[in-house]
C-alpha cells in the first residue's frame, strides 16, 4: 500500500511511529514559520505540521506549493499536539512530516469541499464525483450500504435466498411506461427494462424457491419529481406458504431490526390501520401518525350537524369535516387568512375554510356564527373533543376531495406546530386496500397495486357485482407519512388470475399474450405465495433524515432524467441505428 | 404460516409431535392398502404415509386423487419409520397423516423434475420455472448466493463499499456494442446500457470512495456461445493508494477465502506468470496449469534444431514447437491419425502434426524420419526432457497461430490423459499484458485490457515508439484455464490519458465528447488507483463445476438473445415508438 495507515486511526498510542499517510489537502495554514495542513480522506483528517528549521527546506517548499485537494503522501513521525481538537478522532495527535509527494495536482474546484458548501445544486451534480468528497454526501452512501448489509443479514438468516432476475425483459402493457431497448439480433423486436421483477419473483415461488429476495435496480419512464428517478432501487421479496400476517411479521422484523442497527432505536410493535380508516381518519393511505389531529365528521355518513341553518355551502356538501388544531385559538384573523390562501393554491385547490375558535375563557367564535347558534357550534365542539384554547379548522365538498384537501392541511399544522419531529419515527400498516380503482379518463378498473393482487376471500364474490367495493389482500408500511413499501398476497390460481384480465379490460388473447407465461406456470403446481417491495432509495433517505432520495444515489439524473456529468442521454451513431433496424423520428 | 415444519428438518426427536408440511407431490406408491407420499420443497423430502383403516377414508380418497407435482397441506403425527432411508436427511420417520388440503392442482409437467431429467434444453428454457424445482438447478443457485455473500463479507471487512453506480449511461465507442435504451424525454438521444461501471467507479476513486466494490449486471451485446450471455454479472472492485501488488493479494485473499468457505478447499499462495511466459510456455494467455506438458521449441528466438536438413515445412517455419504427452508412445498410427484430424478442422485449423515416437525400450521413432537422424532427434528429445514412453508432438508455421493451436492440442490431450480433474483447483495470476494490440482489419492500434489501464512506468517512454512492446500494469486471474477476473492499475493523469486516446485513435474532439468527464475529474486531484473485476457468473459455474454459465442463472437467454420462457423480445405498439421518436427501419 502506498500507505501505512488512515487519516481517521492514528492516536496518542500511535506517537513516535513513523508513518506514510495519503489523502487530500485540506485545508493549510501558514503562520510564523510553522504549517499545519489538514490531510482528508474517507476515514478523518489527519494534522500534518512543517516547521522552518526542523522540517528539510525543500520539504517546506513542496508543503508552501500545494493547493485545496492536492492529493499528497506524506511521511513523518506522531508527535503529540500541544493545542488538542477533540473534535475529530485523530485531534491529539499530528504528524511531522519528513518526506513529502505530490501524488496529483488538483485545479481549484468550482465549490468548496465543506459540509457547508457554496455550490449550487446544478454545479454540484456537474461535478458530482467533488461533491461526493463532502462529508455528508459520502456518508449517505456509506449509510445506504450499512442499510444493504444488515437487510441481506436479516433476510439471510431467515433462510431467504437473492436471486437476480433478468433486466432485459419483455414490454407489458399494465404499469407505467417501459424503459425499452431494442434487440440487434431479433430487428423490430424489444426488451423492457424491468418496472419490478413481480413476475419473475412469483415464477420462483412457482419453481419451489419458497423465500427470495433481491436488492435491485427498477426502471420506469415517468415525469420526474424531486422525489422520483428513472432507475431506483427495490428491496424485493417474496414467500411462499403464508398468510398475509406471516408477511407483515416478517418485514416488520425487518425494519424494526434495521432501525435497531441503523438508528439504535427500538421500534415498538407497528400498529396496523385499515386504508377505509387512514382514509377517513387521515385523508390520506399514507397517514403521518407522529402526531394526531385525527379527522372527524359533522356532516358524513353517520351525522349531520350542519345541515339546515342556510348555510349553502355545507347544505350542499357531501361531507363536513374538520381537524382541532391544540392551541391555535390564539391565531389572528390574518393567521387563518394566510391559512385559507394556502389551501386556495393550485396544488391543493380547496375553495375555502370554516374555523372554530373555542377560545381558552371558554367562548366560542366561528366564522360561521350568522349561520350557527353557540349550541350548534358547540356540539361540533364536542365532536372534536376540542379543549379551551384549540382552533377548529373545517372544509367541506365532495368527499374524496375534501379528506385530500384537508389531509394536506392538517400536515401543514402538523409541521407549524412542530409535531412532525424528524427525529421521531412512526411506522404503521396501511391495510385492505380495495383491490381495483376506476378510472374516469380511462372508463375502465385499474389494479390499485398490480393484477397480481389478490382480492381477500371473503370479497372474491364481489368479483362479479360491486368492484369497488372489493378489498385487496394488500398491503403498504408507512413511516412518518411517506409509504416505504407495500405488497400483496398473490393470485395464484389461472382462473381467477384470467377472470383478474377480463376486469382490468384484457381480452383472453391479450392476457395469454402478455401473460401466458405466468398463467401457464400456475397450471404446474403454484403455491400460495405473497410478498412485499420496499423502495430502498427512499428507506435510505429516511433512516438519512433526508426528503430526497437524490443524495442517497451516488450518480442521480436530474428532472429531465439527464446524467448531467457524463452528458446522458446523447446521439448515437447512424451505424448503430442501422444495425438495431431503428430511425430516430423527430 | 401454513406449515409448522419444512420438509427437510423433520428427525426422530420430533417423534410423536403433529405437523403440517406444505410442498409438492414428488412421487406416490400405492400397495396393500398402504399409499407412501414423498413430498418435496426446497429444503428436502419426507415420508408421508396413508393407511387403510388408520388414515380417514376420505384423506385416503384425496391421496388417491394427488398427481406429480400437486402442491398440498398435510396434518399429521410424526413416527418411526420401519424400513429407513439412509440417503435423505429426513429417512428415520415418515408422517402419519391426519388431513389433508389440495393447495393447487398440477397438470402433468412436459418433462421429469428428478435429478436426471428427459427434457432437452429447449423444453426446459421455455417451462425454467419446472426445471428450477430439480434439485441441482436449485442449487447452482442457492450456490450463487452463498458465493455472493462470502463475497460481501471479505469485502466488508476490509472496509470496501457497495455503490450502486447507474444502469443508464451514456454510449461510448470503444469495447463492445452497447444496448441503448431510447430517452422519451431527450428525443433523438439515447442512454447506453453498461458494459463494466469502469468509468464510474474510477470516479469514485477521485470522490475518495477509497474501496468500493459491486455485484452489478453488465451488458453486451455480442454474439452469443454458450458460455456467454447478454447480461451477467461482475464483483467490480476499484481501490485507491496501492500498488498492483496490493490488488493482488487483496483479490487472492477473496478466492482463497471463497474456496475455503465454499468447498472447503484451502489454496496455496497463487503462483504468478507474465503474459509473455504464458504465450511461449502453453500457447495462452489463461494456461490450465493442472498439468505440465509446456511447450518446447525446436525452432524459435533462442535455438534452431530443425532446418537445413531438407525439410521445407520446418525450414519454412518462423517457429518450430511442441508438447512431449507422458506414456503416449504408445499410441498407434490409426490414433495418432486421428489427432493430426482433429487439429486440422476448421475450429483449430491446423496444417499438420509431427510426432516423435521415444518408445520405451529407448528406440526412437518419428515421422520425419526421412529428413532427420537419430542423433538429431534426440536432440529433440533432449529438449523436451522427455523419457523412454513419452511422445512428442510437434506443429510449425507463423509463431502466435502455431502456438494458439498447439494450445489446443494440448488442452486435448491434458483431458484424453485425464490430467484435467474436475476437483482439483489450479489459479494463476497472469501479468504485464500488451498495453496494446493491432488490429489489422481497421488498421489501428487497440487497448488490450481497455483505454484506462496504465502502461508499466519503466514502458512510458515507449508511448512514443514501439507500442506493440509496451507492456501493461493489467493482470488476469485464471482458475484451471479459465479466465474468472481481470483488472489493471490505471491511469489517474490528464496528459497520460489523453495521450492514450490518442494512440487510439481518438481525435481531441472526440476524446473530450466521450471521455471528458473523467479527464476533467482527473484535473480536480486523482488519486492514483487500481481495480479489478470478477465474471460472477463463470466463478459461480466453477465453483459448481460445470462448464456453462446458464446453469447458474436463474432466467438466462438462449443464444439468440431471447428469454423463451417470457417470449421476448417482443414488438411494441406504434403508440410506445411514437413517444419515443423512433421507427423500426426492417
């Protein structure tokens, strides 16, 4: 090795060794004859000191000729420090440097390498492979590989084997769009690039594998968001010869053990949530649950105690519905001004907000009162179990809409009153996803989670009357708000599999076409399987404290799916073109 | 869980206990009023046992109604079993069923699940999910995994880390053909599919990754043989301030590792040969040194024991060389015949076949008896070193073809005198591989290894001269004749590698479009690094002691790049192309 040691391990044990280290200058500063350089790499930084006088002149002159992110070696003895650092793990010790290489010059990057840089984030994805040099965007991938090692442990010693499934795949028209590539030696034929491995998972349930799981990479060409990439990476498994609650124990077991190992947190039991109620408790299937400010309803299914008093607008509402926010009868009436504009913005579109002040004396002000007597108002207080002081916040439409609406306000209070610690951490079961959804633009049922999906057994009657109203064997694990994972138990007989097509609009010959293999494969003796994905990028990100995935991915693609460093996607030549049989058809 | 018990852990101790076993119906005899049931899953087989007048008629009617491979639950009293099975783990008891649950039926699989099965490939490609439930198909790859996690673990501890580098890249000229992946969203722009992240973790090294390693898919899209796939997989490993020697023993140390954790064998240190050796000694630059028999030339740089005595074939030959086959003296003409055919078709395409017959009554006998006399060629023999029995097989002609197949001749004869057993393990390390290598069909110069690897340092100055002899800091690990990894130091300074581009031909235009990234990266401080890289596929192949690499992976694709299981590739529809702004051109 070209070194001896690291910059992170030498100590006051390690004084009067000599010793080579290699690294990045730092930072270096020249005061009165003496130098003292901060050598970096992946483990610490380590002090190098020169001294006029004791150090070889020529030494002195190569240390005064190095610049930010030289890459040097340096040998030298372990001397103690005078002035200690007890900020970093080598800070009692430094090393007078005896002999001195430039291993490579560095130009002077275009952002400061420190925790706090002063790059933009359109410079520092150009140069991604100096951003990673940071701290912190290093440790993330160091954080993303600790989350790996100890997932691959727990499914290990759970007798779950890895197996990699293929990425040149076949285009299937269910899902969302397929990355393809086109095949050289099949002209006018394409791969796709794996959405998820869900059938080839299930095909090893088929062929006995019993327990699988893969870290691997998924593909999808959607628009992009902040939070989505066109590559990402899944936690994928499956098992054979369960019950859905065998999946839900297992993989419970896992997060809670990946947080025990990760975070040194234990996790109690994760409470479990059935999606009808996150739905009408939370307005949401993916309920933040470190905080409660759960819903409740004056005008619903079970009560109506708005009705009648000419107020139009919650006469005509399908559904009334509000949140206590504890403490917040002090706003003023710009604070719920401001309130009542933000959730008049575009993104969440609701047409106004009904508040509640049950002020701390013990009075009542709405902004309803011509409409409603203090006793009115007041069983509504009670509906909220409000106490002195809370603000009540209403809204009210059509249903669906409303609970969304309102589930993004009661987040925004939520994340106001400092409720939403991101040091706290919620998991929750999100259960009984109804099996199919309707779409309107479509004018047809779509899988909720995938046409692999069981319905549960108590439900499969309504196969043939109400689809809606059929419960799926489904389920997705929540962390404070942000779905992390989710699965399902499987369909694994051919008839109801082909009766699953025929809803979701297939004809028998498109369904054998695209699916046949799979279909076929369950003629031979399928067991009964289920399984579940986790998004492994966005579990790093949690266990990171981060909201985006980006800096949990060593190269991300920007919005428009580009590599802005390498300057990908890009032309390709027209021989290349030629032998895959395509045009470009701009 | 459905089952209390798997059906591979089931022994005397569990004597008396009930169970519930779940799998599939392997075989059934039905005699005397007694109906044996070997019931099979992953983890092994047992005994299930059906009796008239003890078993419940109507268990006993639904075991009648079972055939091959039908997936069942099966209630019952562990017991004693009267006549044991020594070869199964489970053959001390069988299961005195109680109940019993059709969980799916089976149609009549297309071939036999045993281990010697009736079905050919092409049956097997298209119905993978059966011939993954034969026992040694299952455990190529249940053997896959456990290579993959003894890999993880030697890495880890030596502080390597997993980065998951992008499966959508950009397209590059050099290397193999790319797989290209439209972008919808760049139109008329392509990503590339990767052959090697080499690009990528080099950037890593810059970043101060320091160790970073992945088990990662790769792709190229070749022609394909047997041994070759469009996708397979790499351990990628890329280390930071060390030496060749430094990469050496790490990687030695992870085979050695890997024999002992996976077949117990514990290697010796790994002898090491320079690429220059292995061309003149076996003809090979990945020799099968499970035996001797090098080559020994008669007429060559260092002597000429061969012309001037009228023999035009030799006289005309740059190089004269041979293999001296222990014992084979003995071989008759009819078989010797044979052999001069043998290397005479087409694959090897050889002109001829000297032999020198020393019999071992010490009396010599050649087939160039006429040109030579005894004292001459015993001066032959005395260069083989050969003894009273051996033979000695000599071929002539222009030097590399005649030692590619001499090589040829003498894997062939190694394997007809059995010198190549299957369990037996001989590694090599092969070093200071041609930095370049001409190519005559484009007239120009290639990388050997590829673009990135450095010159040895005392060969720089060659850059400017004979590039044929410079030679390179590139290494490959052969394992019993079969090259399983390769790596090299690599270049880490602008000016090196620029120049190297353009030695290959690159202009400075098209050097800095495709690989101005990484020279731009080596501008911000490189440190100097060095990598290698592992076909996992072929290591997992002989671990398992077979010889294709499709045993050991879980969907392969059959040689004309099609997954015949799944149908694909597969045509799209006009709407998929028209997003993508591209036409098929047949």
């Amino acid at each position: 090795m070209l070194r001896t040691n690291t910059c992170g391990e030498l100590s006051l044990e390690h004084v009067n060794q000599e010793v080579v280290l290699c690294g990045w200058v730092q930072r270096i500063r020249d005061k009165g004859g003496m130098i003292w350089l901060d050598l970096r790499d992946r483990y610490g930084l380590t002090q190098l000191l020169f001294e006029e006088g004791k150090t070889p002149s020529q030494v002195l002159e190569t240390a005064r000729s190095l610049g930010r992110e030289f890459v040097i070696s340096a040998k030298g003895i372990v001397i103690e420090r005078i002035a200690k650092n007890d900020k970093i793990a080598t800070g009692a010790i430094e090393i007078r440097v005896s002999e001195l290489t430039v291993l490579n010059a560095a130009k002077l990057p275009p952002f400061l390498i420190e925790d706090e840089t002063d790059g933009g984030d359109d410079i520092r994805m150009k140069y991604r492979y100096l951003d990673l040099r940071r701290n912190n965007v290093r440790k993330n991938l160091q954080l993303r590989h600790q989350v790996a090692r100890y997932t691959r442990a727990y499914l290990d010693e759970l007798d779950f084997i890895e197996v990699e499934t293929p990425v040149l795949i076949k285009s299937t028209p269910e899902g969302a769009r397929d990355f393809v590539v086109p095949s050289r030696m099949n002209p006018g034929e394409f791969y796709a690039l794996p959405q998820s491995p869900q059938t080839f998972k299930q095909l090893l349930m088929v062929a006995g594998f019993d327990r699988y799981y893969q870290i691997v990479k998924c593909f999808r060409d959607e628009d992009l968001r902040a939070d989505r990439q066109p590559e990402f990476t899944q936690i994928d498994c499956e098992m054979s010869f369960v019950t859905q609650e065998d999946v839900l124990n297992t993989f419970e077991g896992l997060i809670r053990n990946l947080f025990s190992k990760v975070k040194g947190i234990e996790l109690p039991e994760v409470p479990r949530m059935t999606y009808a109620d996150a739905m009408r408790l939370y307005g949401s299937d993916k309920p933040d649950i470190r905080f409660d400010m759960q819903f409740a309803e004056l005008k619903g299914e079970n009560q109506d105690l708005t009705s009648g008093k000419g107020f139009g607008v919650f006469d005509d509402a399908e559904l009334v519905v509000g949140i206590c926010a504890p403490g917040c009868a002090v706003y003023t009436r710009k604070q719920i001004d401001e309130l009542t504009d933000w959730i008049k913005r575009p993104q969440i579109g609701a047409k106004g907000l009904v508040y509640v002040r049950y002020n701390a004396d013990g009075s009542i002000k709405s902004s309803v009162d011509k409409f409603y007597s203090e006793p009115d108002i007041k069983k509504w207080v009670d509906a909220f179990n409000a106490k002195p002081g809370d603000l009540i916040l209403l809204m009210s439409g059509q249903a669906d809409k409303t609970r969304k609406q309102l589930n993004e306000l009661r987040l925004e209070m939520g994340s106001r009153l400092g409720l939403r610690n991101p040091d706290e951490y919620r998991v929750l079961w999100v259960l009984d996803f109804p099996l199919l959804e309707y779409g309107e633009a479509e004018n047809r049922w779509f899988a909720m989670h995938h046409p692999f999906t069981s319905p549960k057994p108590e439900d499969i009657a309504l196969l043939d009357g109400n689809l809606g109203q059929i419960r799926a064997n489904a389920y997705d694990m929540v962390i404070n708000g942000v779905e992390v994972g989710g699965g399902s138990v499987r369909i694994f007989e051919k008839e109801l599999q082909q009766k699953m097509f025929e809803i979701l609009g297939f004809s028998p010959q498109e369904a054998q076409e695209q699916f046949g293999f799979l279909m076929n494969a369950f003629e031979f003796g399928a067991p009964p399987h289920a399984g579940i994905a986790f998004g492994f990028d966005r579990l790093c990100s949690i266990f990171g404290g981060a909201d985006s995935i980006r800096d949990f991915i060593a190269f991300p693609k920007n919005n428009s799916g580009r590599d802005v460093m390498i300057d990908s996607p890009s032309t390709i030549s027209e021989g290349q073109l030629k032998e895959l049989s395509i045009q470009t058809a701009l």
